[in-house]
C-alpha cells in the first residue's frame, strides 16, 4: 500500500533504529502474530511471546546507557509499539505497559534508585502502573490507597484495579495518598514496591471483551511495608510525576490503537479485493470505495499527527499535553470505527472468529477508555482554550 509505505518513510529514525524496527516488524509478523488468535482464545499469558522481545532486547531501547540500556528515539517506541500491537494487541500493551510504569523512574528517580531498578528493567523485567482504583478513575485525585511513614519504611494500605501485567510485574509503581498532608492533590505520592513485598498481592484476572492474553488483575496492599528508599522524590510529587507520565504514555496508547487500526484496514481491503458480488470484486461498487478512503484518510491523518508529537518529544518540547490528548483521543475512536468496519466489509465473516477483524474489533474498543476516556479528553482539550 504505497499511501501508508510512503508514511512510514517520512518517520525520522537512525540507521540503527531502522535495523532494529526491521527486526521487530519480522518477529511480530512471524513470530507473534501466528500466535494471536490461540492467545486470545484460552486468555493465557503469552510469555513466549515476552521472551521474542526480550531477546531483541526491547526494554532496552527506553533505558539510558549508564544503567543497562541503549536508550533510542521516542519515535522509535512507538514504532516498535505499533508494530507489535499491529500482530498482537495484547502483547504491544504488555511491552508498552513497561514503559508507562518505568518511564516516570527513568525520570524522576534518584542516581541510586536508577541503579537498583533500571538495570533489571534492561534485561526484561516487567512493570505496571498502579493508579485506578474503584472510584478513582479518570479523576486520579480521588484515590484512597495511602502512604504512611513509619521510620525508614512506608506503610501501603489500600488497593488498585484494572491494573495491566498485575500478577506478572516484577515492579510496580503505586500512586497513593501521603497520610501527613491533608489535600487531595499536594498528597499524591509515587512509590516503586516490588514483586513479593510482604503484605502485597494480586487479585484474580478479569475476564475481559478484548486484549485478552494481557492479564487485568486488582491489587491489595496489607500494611505492606516498603523501604522509603523506593519513595520517587518527596511526599506531594507524585502528582507532577502523574502529569508527566500520562503525557509519554498516552501516545504510546495511541501507537497502540493504530496498531489495531493498521491490522484492521490490511485485513479489509485484503477481502475486498477477493470477494466477488455479482461477478464482480466488491471494491468495484462506488459505496465501497467511498467507505475505504474514509479509512484510509482517517489512519494517515491520525499517524501523522503520532509522528508530529513523537518530534515533539524527541526535540525536548516543554508541554505537548494538548497534542498528547487529541492523539489519544483520535486514535482511539479511528481503531475503534475501523475495526467496526472492517468487520463490516466482511459481511457475515466478520463476525466469525477465524477472521481477524472480530477479534481486532474487540480488542479496540478499551483504547477509547483507558489512560482517561475520550469524553474526558474532549473536555482537557476543549478547557485549553479558555481564555483566562
């Protein structure tokens, strides 16, 4: 399809970064993807597929070297993300789901907290990021789950919900309520707590619509007590480190739908290219057509506008929330409305699971609710241009 080769090319990556896309682009497409439809089918978690990117070394590529990595472009990332979420949506946001948890760290840690976490990072731990709770959802202010200082320890008490890679991370980074400041927001702190830390424990997988191998569990926290050591910056940062988090990971997201998205659209035009109505292939009829470019045109402007703030981020923008969210927000409804339609190019087929757009329709819909839902995007974007 030259309309989106010629897209890919305009995406500015290094010749390594080109070498290494090349080899995660075959492992997905040969590798993972052949996988995908047993994946979703018994909902297990796809640990071979973990070990493909962990043998080309992935978490590497958002590491700084100092500690193990081979830090590489944001646009990389997302490339990579894309790719990945292209063959198997589950497994992209398993691998993505290490980067908004650990990428607030790579950020905001201590030299020595650096050292103790990122390293285990590098050579393919996994991580989640610990913020919905019940009643704390898109208004993270809301959370309950509270930090209470206890001498050279924390005690976390409290739970999360819908947490990705919830019983198989090795770190998580918890987001709760610092006991000795007495505000909704200048108390949110951000703790790193580690896998078998007594008092913590991962409920049991939700048995999700989509994005199925990727496990989904609640967290309790048992006065689960942790080495102040793990605190990111001081009591009340955490609502800062929050901010700065969902601005890098919300078009991650987005890589992530477009992905789907991609998927989607190859497998429909791959169909009706085949299909034949009245001796004729159905991309013949003008009303199919005008569907296709509708598709078409909505996935090229929204991954141009995932490259722009990609640059955005790898040229060291200051603030780039607004874009973040519009991405966010678009990708997600252009997954969601082409997967529908892909389903619906396939007429009956589609609705049958030895197609891939059933399962890709499913898999989009979550990318319109999480990392905030697209109402509460509309609203972020549309108060931005309040004049004050």
């Amino acid at each position: 399809m030259k309309l989106f080769d010629h897209l890919d090319a305009t995406v500015s990556l290094s010749e390594d970064e080109a070498m290494l896309f090349d080899s995660v682009r075959t492992v997905a497409r040969d590798k993972i993807a052949p996988r995908a439809a047993a994946y979703d089918a018994s909902g297990e978690f796809p640990w071979d597929n973990v070990a493909e990117i962990n043998a080309l070394g992935l978490n590497a590529m958002f590491v700084p070297e100092a500690f193990g990595g081979a830090a590489l472009s944001f646009s990389a990332y997302l490339a990579c993300v894309r790719e990945i979420s292209k063959a198997c949506a589950a497994t992209g946001i398993i691998w993505a789901t290490n980067f908004h948890a650990m990428k607030p760290v790579i950020d905001f840690a201590t030299d020595d907290q650096k050292k103790r976490f990122l390293p285990r990072l590098a050579e393919g731990a996994l991580a989640s990021l610990c913020i919905t709770e019940p009643n704390a959802g898109s208004d993270a202010t809301g959370m309950v789950t509270k930090f209470t200082p206890d001498g050279d320890d924390i005690i976390v008490s409290g739970g999360k919900t819908f947490i990705s890679n919830g019983n198989v991370s090795d770190f998580y980074l918890v987001f709760g309520k610092w006991s000795e400041i007495d505000d909704d927001k200048a108390s949110i702190s951000a703790l790193v707590i580690e896998k078998e830390t007594p008092g913590f424990s991962a409920g049991k997988p939700e048995d999700k619509m989509g994005m199925r191998a990727s496990v989904t569990t609640p967290l309790t926290f048992d006065d689960c007590r942790v080495p102040r050591a793990n605190l990111l910056r001081e009591p009340g940062d955490g609502l800062r480190i929050l901010l700065a988090s969902l601005n890098k990971s919300r078009p991650s997201v987005a890589a992530h739908a477009l992905g789907i998205a991609r998927a989607a659209f190859e497998d429909a035009t791959a169909y009706i290219n085949q299909r034949r109505q009245s001796g004729r292939p159905i991309i013949d009829f003008q009303g199919i057509q005008f569907l296709l470019s509708d598709m078409a045109t909505d996935l090229a402007l929204c991954e141009t506008l995932l490259w722009h703030v990609a640059r955005m981020v790898d040229d060291g923008a200051d603030d780039f929330s607004v874009e973040a969210s519009m991405l966010k927000m678009r990708a997600g409804d252009v997954a969601m409305r082409i997967a529908t339609d892909a389903v619906q190019l396939h007429g009956g087929y589609g609705y049958i699971k030895e197609y891939r757009v059933e399962r890709l329709m499913r898999d989009a819909k979550i990318c319109q609710i999480w990392e905030g839902t697209k109402q509460v995007h509309q609203q972020y974007i549309g108060r931005s241009f309040i004049d004050r």
